[in-house]
C-alpha cells in the first residue's frame, strides 16, 4: 500500500481530560458539569468506584450509572469502558481512577500478591525479584492505557491527590520542601491524557493547569470555574473540521446572551486560525457586542 499526504484537518477526536484534587475540591461536580455540557439533554456515563456515591447527584443531572466494584484491576476499567463506548455516550465520566492504583485488587495489591507468590517470607528473596513482581500488574495497566486511547468519545478522569514533600539542599542544610499536589496513580498516566487539571479545596472548581495546550486554553480559563459552558465549549472543539471563517466567528459573536458567553467566544478565538484582517474585525464585533451586553 502507497504512503499518501493529504491536507491535515483536524478530525473528530475525544478528549481525555484529568481532574487531579483531594477530597472537597470539586472533582465530580466538575466532572459531571463537563459531561452535562458536552451532552446537552442526551445522558452521559458515570463509572463509579465510590461505592454509587456518584447517585447523590442524580436530581441535578441526567447520566446512566454503573457501578464498579473490587476488584479494582486494569482489566475491570477496560471491560466498564468498552460496555459504556458501545453504547455511544457523548462523555464517560470515570470516578475514581485512583482506585486502579491504591483500590482494593489495584496495582499495588497486584503486585504484593506477586512478590509474595514469588518469595514469600524470605525479605532477601523478596528484595531481588521486586523489580519482576512489577512485570505482570505494569502490562495489565499498559493494555488499559491503550485501550483507553483508543476511546473515540470524551474521557472525563478524576484522581485523588496527595501532597508531596521532597529534600533539597539549601544553604549547605537539607531541607524539606512542599511539592504540591500530586495524583494518585501510576506515574506515566498523567502524560497520557489530553489535559489535566489541578482543583483544590481552597477554590473547588477552579482549574490550575497541569497539563494543557495552548488549543485547549480556552476550554478551561483560571478565573473561571469549570462548568456546562465548559463542557460545550469541549464538545464543539472535539467536532474538529476546518478552520473556522470570519462569517461563523461573527455569528458566534452576534449570538452570545451574557457577557460570560461572549467571554467563551473570545478565548476560543485564538484557536480558530484567523487572518489577521479577520482578525482584528472579530475584535471590533466583540467591543460592539461587549458594550451591548453590558448596557442591557
């Protein structure tokens, strides 16, 4: 078969985006407020580790839940996943993924069931076949990370997070020193997904990059928390297809209600790979619209 070229247009894709944070920072709520917003009045999926805890969200959107229980191996979240894409859900909320690694039957339980059935008792034995005891449980998760790849709706990821602490030398003295927040997972997978996100606490809902392309900036602005305009905002840049014209940017313009829509179409202009011209006559439209809105 021929190797051919052919003009690149971005094409449909799904997303998978990462909501790292430790309890009472917004992690389902803002998930579910992105699924509801790609969706609009079709339901979304939720997977649910957390024993249903995720039903205690049922009045307020319109999802299909199911429930994962222990064990909480790779091959339970591929089988959850495939069963939720064949039905075509426009989102898969999947919460908790941090089960995978520390959830009863998860990779660490994987792996200590392995060293114990390679060395037992014997602590010398079982500090040179560490390593090996990693082989199994590291391929399970590797076939999972493919799998989910290859999902063509939008992913929506939560971890749980812990705070890191690490020794760095200063002024000749080692001193401990706060890391941050951390996800709770297997190391390689937050390089994996399409963006992550960092929420906390202190302002649950509000995003910190941890990972995230200078396309998929105006998804998810800092000063904003992550909400359905969020989600639909997602959902229209996953459509892909050519570069948007001046005529299409202008309507978007002319068609925001509230200032915070309006607010949506102006970050997502950066990504839309206008000509300067056009460029510069989306601004005056937007100033118009702006002291419009503003007035009314």
């Amino acid at each position: 078969m021929a190797f051919t070229l052919k003009p690149g247009i971005r094409e449909r894709v799904g997303l998978i985006i990462g909501l790292v944070g430790p309890s009472g920072s917004g992690k389902t709520y803002s998930a579910m407020e992105l699924a509801a917003g790609i969706c609009g009045d079709r339901p979304f999926a939720l997977i649910d580790t957390e024993n249903r805890r995720g039903l205690h969200y049922a009045d307020a959107y319109n999802f299909n839940h199911g429930d994962l229980e222990p064990p909480f191996n790779p091959a339970a979240y591929t089988e959850a996943i495939d069963a939720a894409e064949r039905e075509n859900y426009g989102a898969i909320v999947l919460d908790n993924m941090s089960h995978e690694w520390i959830g009863d039957g998860g990779l660490l339980d994987w792996q200590e069931a392995e060293l114990t059935r390679m060395a037992g008792d014997d602590w010398k034995k079982r500090e040179r076949v560490k390593m090996a005891s990693w082989i199994k449980p590291k391929m399970a998760h590797k076939k999972m990370v493919q799998r989910l790849l290859r999902v063509k709706t939008n992913l929506i990821l939560c971890f749980r997070a812990e705070e890191k602490t690490g020794v760095i030398k200063k002024n000749g003295k080692m001193e401990v020193v706060n890391l941050g927040w951390q996800p709770i997972t297997e190391k390689n997978l937050p390089y994996e997904l399409t963006c992550s996100l960092l929420l906390t606490p202190e302002n649950p809902g509000y995003p910190i990059p941890l990972k995230l392309q200078e396309q998929h900036k105006h998804l998810f602005p800092e000063d904003r928390q992550i909400n359905k305009l969020s989600g639909e905002l997602m959902a229209k840049w996953a459509e892909g297809g050519v570069p948007a014209s001046i005529g299409e940017v202008m309507a978007e313009i002319g068609n925001a209600a509230t200032l915070d829509e309006l607010r949506a179409v102006g970050a997502a202009m950066a990504a839309k790979k206008l000509s300067r011209e056009d460029t510069q006559a989306a601004r005056e439209a937007y100033k118009i619209r702006q002291a419009e809105l503003k007035g009314a």
